[in-house]
C-alpha cells in the first residue's frame, strides 16, 4: 500500500481544525485534524495558531493517518483521543 502526504493543508473554517489530503494508491481522501487535537498535540504552544501546530507536529500527525489506514479504519479523522493514546 502506497501512502502519501501532500503539502496541501487548509484550515476548516466550520470547525477551526485543519483539512489536508492523503493519497492512498493513487487514490485521494481527506484526512481531517479537529481543533482540540492541534491544541493538545503540544498544550505548551497552545497559543500557535493551527496553521503552526499542524506544520510544527505534522510528522506524528501522519504516522497517526498512516495507522488509521493500515488498520482499515476509514474515519480518517484525527481527535484528542488519538492524540493522548499516542502517549506524546
């Protein structure tokens, strides 16, 4: 399986979190990251805007998708829960 990130993330006005694409054996889906996920990912620099909390924690952000897609899981939307079962 071929999983790939691209550098195309957009701020979900609806919601505050971030949007951003996947592709998975050259098919496209989008992933999304809620706000509170974006906070808690590094509660110090809660004050970042989304923008920077994504780009600054983006690697753990897709190792999460990349595991929520190996294991079938086609929610891909990334939570608090999924953050603090990281054990960051």
């Amino acid at each position: 399986m071929r999983i790939e990130f691209p550098n195309k993330e957009v701020v979900n006005s609806a919601t505050g979190g971030i949007n951003f694409p996947v592709i998975v054996d050259d098919n496209q889906v989008t992933c999304r990251v809620s706000k509170e996920a974006l906070e808690d990912i590094d509660p110090e620099n809660r004050i970042n805007s989304v923008e920077q909390q994504f780009s600054e924690n983006r690697t753990i952000l897709e190792d999460i998708v990349r595991k929520k897609i190996e294991n079938a899981d086609e929610d891909l939307f990334i939570t608090s829960s999924d953050i603090s079962s990281k054990n960051i």
